[in-house]
C-alpha cells in the first residue's frame, strides 16, 4: 500500500492540473445532480421491531387515509391573570381566529374548542386555556407563504385582544440551523491553529481549502441522492461535521510529513510522494476505522442512524481520496508555500527539532509514569460517574429554547392541562376475533383509566370495519419522566390479563410511547456495538503495530474517554451543570441514539490519534531506537501535529454547539470534550506512560499470531527499505543500507535519516 500511494502522490504532483480539474469536474457534476435532482421526501421516523412501529403500521391499514401526512397546527390561547377564557369577548376573539385560519389556503379542517363536536378537553378545567387544531392537506414542507402567512396574521389579530396565543404542532415549526455563525467561528478558530502550528498561510490554508471542497462534494452528492434514498437535513449535518473535521486532519498530516520530507532534504515532487506513502498510509487506515465504526450504526436496526452514519462514512471517504490526491496536486502548484517563513528567508528547513515541545512533554511522561498514569485513569473516571444516571430519550418542544413558540405553547399547554398532556399515549385495539367489539374496546378502556397515572381516556374511535379501535390516554406525568416510562411498562405488563379476559389484542403507541421502545432499543444496542468496535479496534491495532500490548492498551483508553465524554454529556444535559454556558435552557433525557453516534465517532478519531501517534514511536523502535527513546522520537515529530488536529476537531465540533437545535447541539458537546479526553489525556498522557511501563514488552506479539494477521504498511516500511514489497518490520535495522527507491532512483542520502 505504501508503495502504491507513494506512486500516486508522485503523479497527483507531477499531474496537478489533471489532478486539481478533475476534483472541479466532480464538485461541478455532482452540483449539478443536485440542483436537477427531486425535492426529498419528508424524513420519517420508521423504527422497525418496535411495539410502536407495529401499532402505527396497524393503524395506517385498518384507518386507510385518515392518518394523513399533512402539516398541523395546535394553537393555545391562554386568557390575561384572572380571567376567563370563556367569557365572551375572548370567545369572540377565538370564533375570530378560527374561521379565518379554516378559510386559508391548504387548510383541511379546523376544530373551535368552543364547538360542540371539539372534544371536553379542548378547554382547561380551570377555563384559562384552550386550544383549536387546524389541519392542512399539505405537509409541513409543502406549505405556501400564503397558507403561513394566513394563519400568522390570523394569530396576531388574535394577540391583539389581549390574549397570550401561541402555536405548535408543524405547520409554523421553525427549522433552526445546524451551526450558523458559530460554525463559522469553529473554522475561523481551526485556520488560526493551523497557522500557528505551521507558522506560514498557504500551509494553514491549504487543509482548509481542500476539506471545503470536499465537504461541497460530499454535501452535494447527499442532495442529490436525497430523494431516492430518503435522506434529510439531519443527515447532512452529521456528514459536513465529520467531513468537515476529518477533511482538515487527513491534509494537516499529509502537508506536515510533507514538510518533514522536505526538511530531510528530499526534492519537493519526491518529499509529496513520501508524505502520501507514509502518512498517507495511516490516512488511509486512520479513514477505514472511521469509515467502519459509522457503518457499523447500520447493526443497531433505526434507519435514520444508519443513514446518518453511511452518509458520514461517505464524506470521510471523500476526505481520505482528496488528502491523498488533490493535496498532493496543490503542493506541486507551490512547493515551498506551505513551508514556514523562516525556511523560505534563510532557505534552511528544520522540522522535528529535538528538544521541541513534544519531546520535552514526553521526557516528562518518562520521568513520573506511574503518577501520570494515575492522574489521567482517575480523573476520566470521576468524569464518568455520572453516566449511572444515564436516562435515555428524545427531546420534543420542551428541549426548544422558550424564544419560539412552539415552546410557549407547550408550556401553556402543560401549565392549562396538566404535564402529561403533551404526551398523549395512543392505545390502537384489534377487536377483529370478538362477537361484541365495542363492548370489548369499553373494557380496555375502563381498565387503562383505572390505572394508576392516567388522567384521563379518551372516547373509543372505531374504523369503518368497526374491528379497530383507537382512544387515547393521558399520563399524570411530562412525557420524558421516569414514571411515565414506568407507566407504559406497567400498561403493557398488565396486558395479558386484561386481553384474555376480553379476547381482544392491543397495542400502546404514540410519540411518547415511541420514544421510550426507541430509547429501550438503542440501550439494547449499546453494548454489543460497544463489544463489536473495540474487538475491532484491537484486530485492526494488531495488525498495524504487530502487538498484543499496544492494541489493548488503545482499547482501554478509548474506553475511558467515550465514558468520561458520556459522563460530561449526562453532567450538562441531563444534570444542567453549566447547561446556562451552552445555552441549554432545559435538562432532560438524554437523546437516544446519542450513546451509539459517541461510541461510533470517537472510536474512529481515537484510532487516527493512536495511528499517526504511535505509528512514529514503532517506526523509530524497528530502527534500533530503545523503547523510552522511540516515544520521545515519537513524540518530537508527531504531538504537534496530533495536537493542532485536535483542536481543529474540537473547534469544528464546538461549532455545532452554536445550533438551534438540541440534538445538533448535544452531539457536537459530546464530539468536541470526546476529543478533549481521548487526545490529550489519553493520547498524550495516557498512552507514553503505559508504553514507558511496559519497555520492550508493548512491541511483544506471538510469533504464530503475527504469521496469521495479514501485514500492513502503515509506517511506509516498503519505501525506508528501497523495496517494492513490504518486508517484516523486525528486519529493519539503523545499519540497513537502502540502494534503490520504488522508482529506481538513488535513494542513500534520502533514507538513512529517521
């Protein structure tokens, strides 16, 4: 492999303009699909295996076009502090709104709670708040202006008698940005970093430039695909998050082995095939780790997780072909740009010096192993404590900031009716084998209003088959509460008894009911996706650094910092520590699939930290280096790079946090403190201190395993060789003299300097 992107980066430089047009054509074609390609389908939350699924597939048969997809809208009126909402000039006011909301554009029906067929709980029973219901024809996406803007208007009117109205529902939900300008302040920070790191614009800009480009492909390849393969703006959110962070990192080391090259004395088109045939190998298995933890989201069975993450995996692809080409192509257009100023004035180059940064922290590390080891698992520990307290969930309106209306209403709503109103749970009843249907149903019902926690049911909606019927039933308790997941537990372990009595089969659904199987379901998942990524993150350290040491030793870190980041999540999100800093304005549950994205990510970036760390301290080690000398050789030529791309990563991911919406913002947080804990606690503490310990026996691997795992070479062994063909890295030696390079060129000067 070495050997073949060695041969490539060589012709990406002397091709660059092949190279760098054929990179445009992309971006232009696949632009192109997507500007021509169909408008996507409106997101579904299909979670197949689940007992919610099941009833809301049972009720789109049995009901035939009553479960329509159009957009609603649940609009609260709430009356000024002591007074009524039925007195009559507020009545008034209402009528008002809602004959002019049910004349708009698209409308299909709209139901005044002061109507005679609107149901009893449409008024508050303290008669301070109620609430109308207007449902459109279209979905929430397909809404004119001119339907918005009616019911808007209607609203207003509404609020200028004095009335607190608010509305939720989709009609008018607002869509808040992924990042925004705080995104863009990520970037900003990321290109800051990168100068400072590489002391010179065109090196700082380049890694830029070139993840840009390949997140507007990888973006605008999603678009174009959206429609035929159901993908939604969630999804390109994940992928221009790792595309974007990924992108950065796989040029940063690209450029920075380049720099290295050229400091050895290597000519520029030689120092850019060097660069893809060492780092360029750790690129492309640093990606693979990436690119297999995401889909690996496709075992836990939620397809919106398993089209987010094969979207993701396909930007880091994309990011991995253009570090290893057009990255290539552009240094060849100014080979000396991306040097620092000093080289380019006094034409010495110097890289890695010897008594840098990361060497002296690594002399450290070597002088006080054991308590550095000790500080760094102790303090990832007590970081995560808190994931004990882990409830899953997903946030509703209750997570959205108390600026929107949505939010209003929802606390209007629960404040008028009682917490649990917002979460109605839905029981669906297949009374197809009973003589007597209606009595069966009333049965079912009495017996789920007896139950402790429920307020209220609902009347019985039969079909037009008259064997299914559908009523709802109202928790005493806020949807994301612990006892309103115990309740539909105890609603569906009760449930044998109450369908042998009756003979009738059903099922309890509903938004909150499907949160809840959701949030079951991924905790099921969690571990056996936690078991698969680690035993392959040892299988793939095995085979990269021919150890059995170093590869645990990796595992375990990547343990502790995906736990402590878990942990910091469940302290902000769940617990509110600091939760005001992030704008959280509400704690609660937290998101589902949360858990798997953290494991999943973190495990691929944990093994690009490890990889380009590590690599350089085994590639020193087969060189005759000691093991306490091959960290610090380690250390002196990769901590700087590995520290400036994580806090590219974390200034990226910090990014996100900047976004309206909680899931957005919950998941950039944990991606960003992952990054903090996994590569300068782990990484750069953890890792030399547990290798100072171990000497010469983290480099032992049994001789009948290491002739069974298949050899890679990640450190470019095939090229420090003059070989054409990887040989074993125990055969490497100081004193090997290399005579040939893979081109046939005289390479003894180049090669016997590591």
């Amino acid at each position: 492999m070495a050997t073949f992107l060695y041969r490539l980066g060589r012709l990406a430089f002397r091709r660059r303009w092949c190279v760098t047009l054929l990179w445009v054509a992309v971006l232009a074609a696949v632009g192109f699909g997507a500007v021509k390609a169909p408008a996507a389908p409106d997101a579904t939350n299909s979670m197949p295996g689940i007992e919610s699924q099941k009833a809301f597939d049972l009720m789109e048969q049995r009901f035939p076009g009553t479960e329509a997809d159009g957009a609603t809208a649940r609009i609260v009126f709430v009356a000024p502090d002591g007074q009524k909402i039925t007195a009559a000039d507020h009545r008034e006011a209402v009528d008002t709104l809602v004959e002019r909301a049910a004349d708009g554009p698209q409308v299909a029906s709209a139901v005044n709670p002061f109507q005679a067929e609107a149901r009893a709980e449409a008024v508050s029973k303290d008669a301070t708040t109620a609430y109308a219901t207007v449902t459109y024809k279209a979905a929430a996406d397909d809404l004119t202006d001119a339907a918005k803007h009616r019911l808007e208007s209607a609203i207003e009117q509404a609020r200028d008698t004095g009335l607190t109205v608010e509305v939720g529902g989709t009609a008018l939900e607002t869509q808040p940005s992924a990042g925004g300008s705080a995104e863009a302040i990520g970037v900003a920070i990321a290109a800051f970093v990168l100068l400072i790191t590489f002391g010179s614009l065109a090196a700082a800009g380049l890694p830029l430039l070139t993840a840009i480009l390949g997140v507007g492909v990888s973006m605008a390849s999603i678009m174009a695909l959206a429609s035929a393969f159901g993908l939604s703006s969630t999804t390109g959110t994940l992928a221009t998050m790792l595309g974007l962070a990924c992108g950065i990192d796989y040029a940063v080391f690209i450029v920075s082995r380049y720099r290295e090259e050229r400091a050895k004395g290597h000519a520029p088109q030689e120092a850019a095939g060097l660069a893809a045939g060492t780092a360029g190998s750790a690129v492309v298995f640093a990606g693979l780790t990436v690119v297999i933890a995401l889909a690996g989201l496709s075992v836990v069975g939620i397809p919106m997780l398993t089209k987010m993450g094969l979207a993701a995996a396909g930007a880091v692809v994309v990011g991995v072909l253009i570090a290893l080409t057009l990255v290539p192509a552009v240094l060849g257009f100014w080979p000396n740009a991306v040097l620092s100023r000093r080289a380019r004035r006094s034409g010495r180059i110097k890289e890695g010096g010897e008594n840098n940064g990361g060497s002296r922290w690594a002399r450290f590390v070597l002088r006080r192993p054991v308590p550095v080891l000790i500080a760094s698992v102790v303090g990832l520990g007590a970081l995560a404590i808190p994931v004990m307290d882990l409830q899953l969930g997903m946030p509703g309106a209750e997570a959205k900031p108390t600026s929107t209306t949505e939010r209003r209403a929802y606390d209007d709503l629960a404040q008028g009716f009682g917490p649990g109103f917002n979460g109605p749970l839905t029981v669906v009843v297949d009374a197809r084998n009973v003589e007597n249907p209606k009595t069966a149903v009333r049965t079912i019902e009495e017996r789920i209003g007896a139950t402790d926690g429920i307020v209220s049911v609902s009347p019985a909606r039969f079909n037009s088959a008259g064997d299914t019927a559908v009523f709802s039933a109202i928790p005493s308790t806020a949807p994301t509460s612990e006892r309103t997941v115990d309740l539909v537990k105890s609603i569906r372990a009760d449930r044998p008894a109450t369908e042998a009595s009756t003979g009738v089969e059903f099922e309890v659904t509903g938004t909150t009911a499907l949160n809840i199987d959701v949030a079951q379901k991924t905790q099921d998942a969690l571990i056996p996706y936690l078991i698969l990524v680690v035993g392959l993150a040892i299988l793939l350290l095995m085979i990269v650094f021919r150890s059995v040491l170093v590869p645990v030793k990796a595992a375990v870190g990547f343990l502790l910092s995906v736990l402590a980041a878990l942990g910091s999540v469940v302290a902000v999100f769940q617990g509110g520590w600091g939760a005001g800093l992030l704008g959280v304005e509400t704690t609660g549950p937290i998101m589902s699939m949360m858990p798997i994205f953290l494991v999943g990510i973190v495990f691929g970036l944990a093994m690009d930290y490890e990889v380009f760390l590590v690599a350089r301290m085994r590639e020193a080690y087969v060189h005759g280096d000691s093991p306490s000398q091959a960290i610090r050789t380690g250390f002196r030529y990769s901590a700087r790079v590995v520290v400036a791309a994580a806090l590219i990563m974390m200034a990226v991911f910090s990014g996100f946090i900047g976004a309206g919406e909680s899931m957005i913002k919950m998941i950039g947080f944990g991606l960003a403190i992952a990054v903090l804990f996994d590569a300068f606690v782990v990484r750069m503490a953890l890792v030399p201190a547990v290798l100072a310990l171990l000497g010469k026996t983290a480099w032992w691997m049994p001789r009948w395993l290491d002739r069974i795992l298949p050899r890679v070479d990640v450190e470019g062994e095939a090229l420090s060789h003059g070989a054409a063909t990887p040989q074993a890295p125990q055969d490497a030696t100081h004193t090997q003299a290399p005579t040939e390079g893979p081109t046939g060129e005289d390479t003894r000067p180049e090669f016997t300097s590591v």
